[in-house]
C-alpha cells in the first residue's frame, strides 16, 4: 500500500472525510523510514515521520502495521525534552 493511501486511511479513522485527509496530506511533509532499527531492543520496521503544516510542533510517529493490503497506521507518543 502507498505511503499516501496509508496515511489517507489513517486520517479517515481520525473522523476527517477522504476529501480533507488529502487535502491535509497535500500539505504536509512526510517520509517513509523503511526497516527502522533502533539502537536497543524494541520494535522493528517500517515508521512514517509527518510533519502537519500549522507549525513544526505539529508532528506525528507512525509506525506500520500488517502486510500488503492489510496494512495499518499506529501512532506512537512522542515527546522531547
């Protein structure tokens, strides 16, 4: 599944419509970071970095569920000190 599609779904199980979920997709930055690997133990491949944008602070972690078509978004808490 496209990172687009991905993230399109994503939206629409927030409660936006498939026409502002593009439209909030067109104007983001996003990328797909394949095989993510952290330096201790812990969870293991592919995440998405989105950056919505209203400002810089507003970001996401997602983090790729599933296989193929069955493909999912989960969103990890994030948090800077």
């Amino acid at each position: 599944m496209t990172t687009n599609k991905l993230l399109t779904n994503y939206l629409t199980e927030q409660g936006y419509t498939w026409k502002t979920a593009q439209e909030l997709i067109k104007t983001a930055h996003y990328k797909l970071i394949k095989n993510y690997i952290p330096d201790c133990p812990g969870w293991t491949g592919n995440a998405i970095m989105i950056v919505w944008s209203g400002d810089i602070s507003f970001y996401e972690v997602l983090i790729v569920k599933g296989k193929d078509v069955n493909q999912y978004l989960e969103r990890v808490p994030c948090e800077f000190k």
